[in-house]
C-alpha cells in the first residue's frame, strides 16, 4: 500500500508538472521544459557516476554533472539562439578531450586511474546525456509542445500500466530476466498495451500532428507501430539501469525522488525510448 500511495502521489504530482511545463510555458522552443531535462541530466549523470565508482571507474561529481548535461544544454542553447547544429558534435568533442588531456601531466599514481576515469567519463556523457538529447532536440518541431507530451505520456503510461499488469497478473510469472527478476511477462505485456493504446489515442484525439509522411505505413498502423516500438525501448531502457544497478551493487540510483529511488531509475526508460520516439516519428509523420 505505500508503494501504491507513493506511486499515486508521483503521478498526480508529475502528471500535472508535465503539462504545465509542456503546453502552457512553450515559450524559446520549451525552454523551461528543456531547463528542468538539462538539471535532470545533471543529477542523473552524477547517480550514475557514483555506481561506477564501485567498480573503481572515478570522476568528479562535478565533471560528472558538466559532462552529463552537456549534450542537452548545448542543444537548448542551439535552438534558442538558432545556432549551427555543429555546435552540438563541437562540445561533445570538447568533452571529451577534457577527460583525455585533462591528466595526461599528473603523477604517475593519477595516471593509474586514467583509463577509469576516460571509462567513467565516456559513460556519463553518454548516458543519460546524449540519449536525453534527443528529447531536447523533438522542441525544433512544429507542434513540438504536443508531440513531446504524447512521447512523455507514452512512456510514462507504458511504466506505469507494466507496474499495474505485474501487480495484478504477475505473480505466477515473473523472473524472466535475472537482472530484474520482479518483472513479470504480464507486466512486459501490460505496459506494451499501454503504450500503443496512448499512441492510438493521441492519433485520434489529436490528429494535427499525425500526418503520414509518404504512403509507408496507413495511419492508424503508424501510430500502433509507433507506441509499440517506444514502448519497448522504454522497458529495455529500465532493464538496462536494472543492470547496471545490479553490477554496480545497487538497489536505487539515489533517494531524490519519493516513492521512485533517484532520478535515473525515473528517466531511465524515457532516456532510451526518446531517440526511438525521435527516429520513428520522423520516418513517419511530417513535422515541419
């Protein structure tokens, strides 16, 4: 029951944040939306360098966080001051030389841990980092305020209906993948319904933003394809920071966010599923 009520409170909390930040401040190609990614990034990328330390693959808290929003923050800078897409590559590469150069002078026992800090470094800029980009990156759209919050509501519904379908169908069939063995084939189910029965309903609901691109697919069966595949990428990317936990010695990424651990056990899936929102939706709908 704490679970449940925690869950509820998330919801009926996050939900209504969501909206607001998304439809009612559009404003700079949804910059406060874009703002709330980047801190989100930030402290993600920091819970995530905290696990690798385990295993012995050390940066600083603070590189960590620089590293992790950067991607996102320079693409937010690109579409608020209509910079060159260039600059996106440029900084990433600058990153990157930062954490290659940045000790190559030190002392022989810094040099030791190089090779773990050119690991942990290249892992946080990636992750959540570069997959979040992509989110960022849907604001350039027309209509993007919509379309970003079908993309949220898809993932966050798949979540949500897999916990649902678990809870009520799962018992008798979970520990299908040993990383995480409280998810159920009832759950994987549930929450792929959830997500194409959104998608379906944004198609019909709001139907401005779905128009085909082309004679690929009909309609009703792009939006069915488009739910599908996001929906799946959500759930593989909660099972992948599953594993990544369960490497790493972890039960949750942090303690931030009530009733959901840290923040990237709660932008775990919306991190992987964006850049396949990003690339179906743009192979299959016109959004310019």
């Amino acid at each position: 029951m704490k679970k449940l009520a925690q869950r509820l409170l998330v919801f009926l909390i996050g939900i209504p944040l969501i909206v607001i930040l998304v439809l009612f401040l559009p404003y700079y190609h949804n910059l406060a939306l874009n703002v709330v990614i980047i801190i989100f990034t930030a402290i993600g990328a920091v819970e995530f360098s905290t696990m690798l330390e385990k295993k012995h693959l050390k940066i600083s808290r603070i590189e960590a966080a620089i590293l992790g929003a950067l991607a996102p923050a320079v693409e937010t800078l690109s579409l608020v001051f209509n910079c060159s897409r260039l600059s996106v590559p440029f900084f990433l590469m600058a990153g990157l030389f930062w954490v290659l150069l940045s000790r190559i002078f030190s002392r022989l026992d810094a040099i030791e841990n190089f090779a773990g800090r050119l690991a942990a470094g290249s892992s946080v800029l990636i992750y959540p980092g570069v997959f979040l980009f992509w989110l960022v990156r849907m604001s350039e759209w027309k209509n993007s305020g919509i379309i970003i919050l079908i993309f949220l509501l898809v993932t966050i519904g798949s979540d949500s209906a897999a916990w649902l379908a678990g809870i009520l169908f799962g018992k008798r069939n979970r520990g299908i993948v040993p990383v995480s063995p409280n998810k159920s084939i009832a759950g994987f189910i549930g929450g792929i319904f959830g997500s194409i029965l959104i998608s379906c309903g944004a198609y019909f609901i709001v139907p401005s933003v779905f128009i085909m691109r082309g004679e690929i697919l009909p309609g009703t069966a792009a939006a069915v394809f488009l739910g599908l595949c996001t929906g799946i990428a959500g759930a593989l990317g909660d099972l992948c920071e599953s594993a990544i936990k369960r490497s790493c010695g972890f039960k949750d990424s942090g303690n931030i966010m009530l009733g959901r651990g840290g923040v990237l056990d709660s932008i775990d899936s919306i991190a992987v599923a964006a850049p396949v929102f990003y690339l179906l939706y743009s192979l299959l709908f016109i959004n310019f």
